[in-house]
C-alpha cells in the first residue's frame, strides 16, 4: 500500500517536472501541445474511489494551472477527464478487469485497449481544455485541428512512454 502510494506520489512529480520544462516548450506552428501530464490519471487503480480520483484529477490540474498562469483551464480540463475515466472504464473493461487490483496500464490491457481509453479521455481533456482556451466558437474548425493534432501528439507520447516505462 505504501509502496503504491510512492509510486504515485514519484509519477505525479515527474509527470509535472517533465510536463513544466519540457512538453510545454514543445509548440509546434502553434498547432500542437503536448500534455503528458495527464497519464497521471490514466494510470491511477482501478479502485480508487471516485471523490480521491476527483480531488487528485483538481490537484494535479491546479499544479499545472500554477506553473502555466492559466487560472483553472487545466483544472477543469483535467478535472472533467477525471469525471469521465469510471464511465470510460466502465465502458471498455471487462467486469474481471475491473475486479482485479491494479491500473489500467499496457502491460496489463494490452495495446489495443490502453490506446482506445488513451485517446479517448486525452481527446475529451483536449476538446474541453483547448475550447475554454479560445473561449470562442468562430475559431471552432482551427481549435477542433488543433484538438486532434494535440491529442494525436499527446497519444503518441503516452504510449512512448509507457513502451519505455513500463516493463512487465
């Protein structure tokens, strides 16, 4: 249990370190944004309960929000994929997934699963979070671009780092 909870613990960190001096100085024409940081929510047990995944999906939003000066975009962005995960994995997993102990990972889905539910809640972050960016819909079709293009980019170094990563 301890031993979990520093696995966390070190993955939020590093997910925040990595994401603050590297990803966000990633911008390519504008276009695409990287946001690794919200593998930290993809990869939480299947049993937490809905309040700490909740409270952790605020928390790590509100880091993030902190370091970008972006007064809760990331909060909410976060925060509503946090919403989303039970339904998605709900949707998705087999009852015997879900039962056992763990997260949902590639090592334990499987590639075909983790990258459904990978781009499926990175895409609802993207929509939610790049819309109250622009805070606009006349720029509807340029923000939806930019939506797929980052949450293709955001994808392709989810499931990067999850080959490097996690070795099981």
């Amino acid at each position: 249990m301890v031993k979990d909870v520093l696995k966390f613990v070190l993955l939020f960190v590093l997910l925040v370190l990595a994401q603050v001096f590297v990803f966000n100085n990633i911008q390519l024409s504008g276009y695409i944004n990287p946001y690794l940081y919200v593998l930290f929510i993809l990869l939480l047990p299947y049993e937490i309960p809905g309040w700490a995944l909740l409270a952790l999906g605020l928390a790590t939003g509100l880091t993030i929000d902190t370091f970008m000066n972006t007064y809760g975009m990331h909060s909410s962005a976060t925060l509503f994929m946090a919403f989303l995960r039970p339904y998605l994995l709900n949707l998705l997993a087999d009852r015997e997934d879900v039962d056992k102990k763990g997260s949902p990972s590639l090592a334990n889905t499987g590639l075909v699963w983790f990258l459904k539910y990978t781009v499926i809640l990175v895409l609802a972050h993207h929509l939610l979070l790049f819309f109250i960016e622009s805070f606009s819909f006349t720029t509807f079709f340029a923000t939806l671009w930019r939506v797929v293009l980052s949450s293709i980019v955001t994808s392709v170094f989810i499931i990067i780092g999850m080959f490097l990563f996690d070795r099981r």
